[in-house]
C-alpha cells in the first residue's frame, strides 16, 4: 500500500469513528463536496495543509494519519 493509500484510508477511518461525513470534513478543509470525494478517491491526492487541518478537527497529530495500521489475522 503506497503511503496516499495510507493516509487516505486512515482519514476515512477516523472520520468514520467520529461520524464526520465528507460533506462536514470539505467545510472544514475549505474545499466542495465534489473535492472531498475526489479526494477519498485519491484524485488529486490530499494536500498535506487539508491533513493538518483534518488532523486538528479530528482531534489527532497529523502523524497518525501517516501510520500503517496492522491487519489483524483471524
């Protein structure tokens, strides 16, 4: 998983646990709806200023977002 993968995938993680919508998290970036959800498709990638800033709404360091998560096996 490239690290965009990562930190993409780690974002909607913690917006999913904060029951934020993309909707809420492109008003607090400054960007459209449209924006966000391409975005969460990685296209264009998230600007490391819109992670800082989804970092501090979501109450987190911005490192976090960076950190593989470990798959765990059954």
């Amino acid at each position: 998983m490239s690290y965009i993968e990562t930190v993409t995938s780690n974002l909607k993680a913690e917006m999913a646990r904060g029951s934020i919508s993309q909707a809420e998290m492109a008003k607090v970036l400054g960007i459209t709806p449209v924006s966000m959800g391409a975005r969460m498709r990685m296209k264009p990638e998230l600007r490391i200023s819109e992670l800082e800033k989804a970092a501090d709404y979501l109450g987190l360091d911005v490192l976090v977002l960076f950190q593989k998560q470990e798959v765990k096996k059954k």
